[in-house]
C-alpha cells in the first residue's frame, strides 16, 4: 500500500484527492494537512506527498520531503523560472513528479499538439484559449503555457520572444511568427483549454475540456505509483504515460 499525504486538504482538489486514495485499493490515506499544521510530523512516515496548493507552500512542503525522504507530486501552478529550479534541485534527493496538469487527456492532448505543430509549421496562426472558475489566481493556466511550451519547441521558437498574452487597441496586423493567448474567468468553470491552428480555408482546434476534478486526481495517483520504483529524480506526466521512452 501506498501511504499518502495529501496537502490542501480542505480545497476542492484536495477534497477530491483524499476520495481519491479512500477509494484506490492500493492507497492509504496517511495525512491530511492543511495551512498551520506540522507538515515535519504529518509527512513523516509517508511514501509519497500530492501537493495542488501554491508555490511558496509547495516549496516549504518540497523541502521537508527532501529532508525526510519522501517522494512528491507536485500539481501546483504558478511557479516563476526560479522556483522551477528549486524544485529541480529537491528532485536531486527525492523523486518529485511535477506537471501543471494531471490529467491523462491533457498531456495526450499535449503529444497531439506536437505532432498539429510540426505538420502546420507554415502558414498557420496558433492562437491558445483558456478557461477557469472565478478562484483561479494565476493567467494564463499551467496548461495553457505547457501548450504553448510544446508547440513553439516544435516549432523551434523561443515562447518567451512570441507570446501575446494579450490584445487591445489598434493592434496592426497579427505577427505571423506570434503565438497569442486568451484568458476566461467565471462561474465554476474547471478547465478548458483550447489551441486553434487557423490557416487560409481551414481551421483545426484540439480542444480539451474537463467536467470533473476527479480526474487531476486519478492522474496523481498514477504519478505516485510510478513514483513506487524511483529514489531521486524530476519527472513529468511523459514519463508516467510512458511517452518519453
């Protein structure tokens, strides 16, 4: 059995999480903490730790799991460059699995992507929508920018130099070499991303859209079994679906 401890507890991934584990039949559900608990004496003990909270209190977790051995995946968005290269650096003394979407349909969405990418590498303008609740914190989403992270590496552009992250006023006419984005907020929207390739006479869209959080929390503990047979190392949902090999 898999012992694990899930942070956030009381938040709606965490809720999610901890149905998750009750109902897997090779999870146990060692903690459950949330903000102001002993994270040092909750995580000790457990296999593995399933973070979707913030960065700074995903990295102040990820520190104590290095310390105690305990191995993590990691769902929180939001991370800047820098903290990205902490979190590489916990992964040198425990096995972190870290990927801005835990669903299994989004990261195949994300090997379809590749593939749209380098067939329509001409002539086609990229544009990448995204939707939320009203909760979420951070625009664009994790997804949204692992999205344009996969097509613009296809592509062989640099994301940081063509991104539009937004549009207004007398614009001129659109950068072909330009990957744009789109934000929505509202209501209790869980996710839906979409990635349009609009060309002359034709448009393809590869769209992905969630209608339960049940779903993060299925691919987070296929992450965590994965983990099973790892002692260091930083991983991405890739190497759980088997993709990178």
């Amino acid at each position: 059995m898999i012992k694990v401890a899930v942070m956030g507890a009381s938040g709606r991934m965490g809720k999610m999480l901890i149905e998750a584990v009750e109902a897997a039949d090779d999870c146990t559900l060692h903690v459950t903490l949330d903000k102001g608990a002993d994270v040092r004496a909750g995580l000790a003990g457990a296999d593995v730790m399933i973070d979707f909270t913030r960065p700074e209190a995903t990295l102040a977790h990820l520190a104590v799991c290095a310390e105690l051995g305990v191995k993590a995946v990691i769902g929180t968005t939001g991370f800047d460059e820098a903290q990205k290269a902490q979190i590489a650096a916990f992964a040198e003394r425990t096995a972190i699995v870290f990927a801005p979407n835990m669903s299994v349909g989004v990261n195949v969405v994300l090997k379809l992507l590749d593939l749209a990418a380098r067939a329509m590498n001409e002539g086609f303008d990229i544009e990448i929508v995204e939707a939320h609740h009203r909760m979420k914190v951070d625009a664009p989403s994790g997804t949204a920018l692992q999205m344009g992270q996969v097509v613009a590496d296809a592509l062989g552009r640099d994301l940081k130099a063509c991104a539009v992250y937004g549009r207004e006023g007398v614009t001129g006419v659109r950068d072909p070499s330009t990957i744009g984005f789109a934000t929505v907020r509202g209501g209790d929207i869980i996710g839906d991303h979409t990635v349009l390739f609009a060309g002359t006479g034709e448009r393809i869209e590869i769209s992905h859209k969630a209608s339960s959080r049940a779903i993060y929390a299925q691919g987070s503990l296929r992450a965590a079994r994965f983990l099973a047979g790892k002692a260091t190392g930083l991983y991405g949902m890739n190497d759980v679906l088997g993709f990178s090999a």
